[in-house]
C-alpha cells in the first residue's frame, strides 16, 4: 500500500500496520525521505538517529509475532507500536547527543533514558531523532538555538514559535506523526498554535520530569504534539504517572476532583482579553469558537480572574530564580564543553561564557538578582505569594465553569527577527499560557482557524491560530473531550 503521510494520524497508521498494509519499516523510511526532503528549509530536525530503522523492524517482529499469536494479542498491542515519533533535545535518549540546542552540551551524550523514553520505547515507538528548541528552552522562537531557527511550516519568513519550536514543525511538516516538547511557561502551546497542530501541556507532575533538562523546576512539563487531540490523549496515556524517580509526580488520589459536568460549562475571562498587544484577528477568531461552542450546546459564562494581569510578571520573577539554580550545574567540569583557563574559577567564567547564548545568560543573571540578599523578599517571595492568588482565582473559578478559554498567543507566528532585539516583546508572547504553569494545571493549545492573510499587514499566507482550553489539576479528561468536540472528532 502507498503511504499518504498527509492522511495519517497515529490512530489510523496504528490500524494499518495491525492490518499489514505496511510495515513500520516501510512508514519509518517514509518520514525520514519526507524530513531528508523538507528539513533543509524548516530545520525542525537537528539530527536523525541511524538506529531508527532498526527500532522500527523491532517493532515489526512484535507485530509479526502478535499476529501468529492470534487476534486478542494483536488487539493488545500498543496504540504507539511502530509509531515514529520526534524528541525535543533536551530530553534524554540513551546513547545518543542531548544538547538542548546549546553549544553547552555540542557533543553530551545522554548516560540513560528519560522515563518518558523508556515509556515510549516500551510501547514500541520508533524515535526518529531529536528536534530543534530555543537553548535550555528560554525563549518563544527557537532564534536562541545555538543551530539555527526553526521555521514555519506555514511560511517560512516565519518563526515556528517556542521553545519546542522543531517539535511542532516536525508534526506540521510531516517529519513525524508526533512528538515530545516540554513547557516551562508556554513551549509546547505556543509552538502547536504557531504550526497548526494540538499540544498539551499536562498537569504539573501528571508526566515524570526525569531525565528532562530542567529549566523551571516548579513549572516543568512534558508534554505531546500531535496532529489531532485524539493523538494527544493517546501519547499521554503512554507518558504519564507516578514515577519514583520523581518526587513530585502525581497519582490519583493527589486531586480529588469532582466530575466535570456531563457538558462541560466553558468560563470567559473576558476582562483579560481587551489588552492592547492583542491581534484583531485573534480577537475575532477566538470569538468564532465560542460560537462554535454555542452552537454545540455548550454554555459560555464570563469569569473573573482577579489577579491573573499579574502573571507574567511572576513568571519572569520565579523561572528565572530556578533556572539560575538549574544551570549552575553547566560548570564547564561536569558535562559538555570544557574552557581551560588559569584556574578553577577561571575555567568555569570561560567555559559559560563560550557554552551559553545571550538569552540564558540574561535569565541567570536576573535570577540570581531577585535571589539576592535583600532582594529576596522583595521580588522571590512576593512572587511566590501572587503565585498563590492567582492560583485561588482558577480554584474559584472552576466552582463555576469546567475549563476556561484563551486565545493561545496575542498573535499569529511573527517573522523571524521581529521580536529579537526586544526580550519584552518576546516574553509578552506568554501571557497567555503562563498561567497554566504557574497553577499547575493543565491546558491545551487546539488548531481553531486562521488570521486571514493580508498584504497590509505582511501577512502573504493564512497563518494558524490556537485555542487554548485550561481544565482544574489532573482533569486532562475534560480537555481531551471539548478539545475533540471543537475538531470534531467525537
Ligand atoms: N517562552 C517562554 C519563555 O521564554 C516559555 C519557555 C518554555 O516554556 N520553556 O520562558
């Protein structure tokens, strides 16, 4: 059977390759001719393992001998098996380079598997490489990738978004049929709406974060990109649980919410939605989905959200505090790159200052500023306590409505460079999704339309544009199904 990679999700390639029509080898060889074909414009892709082949003939064995096993086993088969997928590079896979797009870790190799990997590798996903990410992923445009930008599928004067830039390009391109980002404040959402794919960030602890380079260890998750929320909900069933590994994974006595409504009712923040460095035309579109929903018999409800105008400024108070604890593991002496100066200290100002970017170094400082000593009180704690009323906001929010709707991003994918000598107009970017990371809870980013290109503005193509849905702690559930209801996939 020819292979129509445009056609495929993971729910349909799965059934085939039960049924025999091709095999993973055959579907594998497919993705890597479409990345060889495609990946020299986009950039999606930094490498593309050599051991992909011979995972994806492993997991043929499996199916092969499933099938003589008889039709229960076959049934039984994961969901994933022979499933190639792409992993953002700063999640490790055993043997081969992690570099979080940093000259940092240019040639680190990875000593063992992320839970997530091994999870994946269990279920017989075929892991086609490692994608392009904004370096440790601090940014919103994978510009700060050591390797170079990512581009938009869409149009390629157009950045993919960010940090799990490649990650979403790669499912939008059709150089995989999902892959694994991670989010501190945004980086798989934003990305997925940039590209017109589903991404979804989980319930902080919902997905283990070992083996995951941490950026925000408070604010961290992995999370999937596919092509269809079904796909997403399918790969999180994969990843997600408790994992010993680490303490603050979740399991399901940690929530004890009730049921979501039988129709899930949808809350407005409106009030946040009137600020001025919103597109028009994310306005308007976001606006036809709540029709959409309507239409569908779901009821709208305006909430308020109180203190949530103060959320990225939060944001850029505590990611910074943890990522420059975080990154002071990258000493030039443990991992990666090695400077040799006169002595220890030396060596270690030389190695950050040849290892690390602009955008990294920029956030270690303003974190160990607001963890200094009379600043700490100052910027660290009262950060910390309107992270908690923002917080009690959602709770009391979610007394009334079931999931809460923003548009994903203010505005459509910008062109490259638009935003690179202005770090307060690319953190803007954010004020949207940060507020998930902030909360713990989860949210996903679904296609929901396009800003109508127009010459006018620059805007040569229709570029896609995302809806993000946010539901109470480990409710996945109930995104997974407004999500589906909204793409018609029910
Ligand atoms: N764009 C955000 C930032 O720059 C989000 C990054 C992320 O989620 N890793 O911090």
């Amino acid at each position: 059977m020819k292979i129509d990679i445009k056609k495929l999700d993971i729910a349909k390639a799965h059934e085939h390759l039960i049924k025999g029509d091709f095999t993973s080898v055959e579907l594998t060889q497919t993705y890597i001719d479409e990345i060889k074909r495609v990946n020299g414009d986009i950039n999606a892709y930094l490498e593309v393992f050599d051991d992909a082949i011979e995972s994806a003939g492993s997991a043929d064995k499996e199916i092969a001998e499933a099938r003589s096993a008889g039709e229960s086993t076959l049934l039984g088969l994961s969901q994933l098996i022979g499933i190639p997928c792409g992993i953002k590079d700063n999640i490790l896979v055993k043997g081969h380079i992690a570099s979080a797009s940093s000259k940092m870790l240019e040639g680190y190799h990875a000593t063992y598997d992320a839970t997530v990997i091994s999870k994946l590798k269990a279920a017989g996903a075929v892991i086609l490489g490692r994608t392009n990410m904004d370096e440790f992923a601090m940014g919103g445009s994978t510009e700060n990738s050591a390797y170079g930008v990512t581009k938009n599928p869409y149009d390629i004067s157009r950045v993919a978004g960010g940090s799990s830039g490649g990650s979403a390009a790669a499912v939008a391109m059709d150089g995989a049929l999902f892959t694994l980002g991670s989010d501190t404040g945004g980086s798989i959402r934003q990305p997925a709406s940039f590209c017109g794919v589903v991404g979804l960030k989980p319930t902080y602890g919902a997905v283990s974060r070992y083996g995951v380079m941490a950026m925000g260890s408070s604010l961290d998750q992995i999370g999937p990109i596919g092509k269809t929320v079904t796909d997403c909900e399918i790969i999180f069933n994969v990843i997600h649980g408790k994992d010993r590994k680490d303490g603050t994974t979740i399991d399901e006595k940690t929530y004890e919410n009730g049921d979501a409504s039988a129709k899930p009712i949808i809350g407005v923040p409106r009030h946040f939605l009137n600020g001025d460095g919103i597109d028009p035309a994310v306005i308007e579109n976001f606006n036809a989905s709540l029709e959409t929903f309507k239409k569908k018999g779901y009821e709208i409800r305006d909430i308020e959200l109180p203190n949530v105008s103060y959320s990225l400024m939060v944001y850029y108070i505590v990611m910074p505090a943890e990522v420059s604890a975080n990154m002071a593991r990258f000493d030039g002496m443990r991992f990666g790159l090695h400077k040799d100066g006169k002595n220890g200290i030396e060596d270690y100002f030389l190695s950050r200052r040849a290892g690390l970017g602009r955008e990294v170094i920029r956030r270690i400082l303003l974190g160990t500023y607001v963890l200094s000593s009379g600043y700490y009180d100052a910027y660290y704690n009262r950060a910390n306590a309107v992270r908690c009323m923002i917080t009690e906001d959602f709770y009391k929010a979610f007394q009334t409505v079931d999931v809460i709707v923003t548009p994903t991003t203010p505005s459509p994918a910008f062109k490259i460079g638009e935003k690179t000598s202005d770090p307060m107009a690319m953190y803007l970017e954010d004020i949207f999704t940060v507020t998930a990371n902030l909360t713990g809870m989860p949210a996903i980013s679904v296609p929901c339309g396009f800003a109508p290109k127009d010459k006018s503005l620059g805007r040569e193509v229709d570029l896609p544009l995302g809806l993000q849905i946010t539901a109470r702690h480990a409710d996945e559930k109930t995104l997974f199904k407004v999500g589906k209801d909204l793409l018609g996939e029910l």
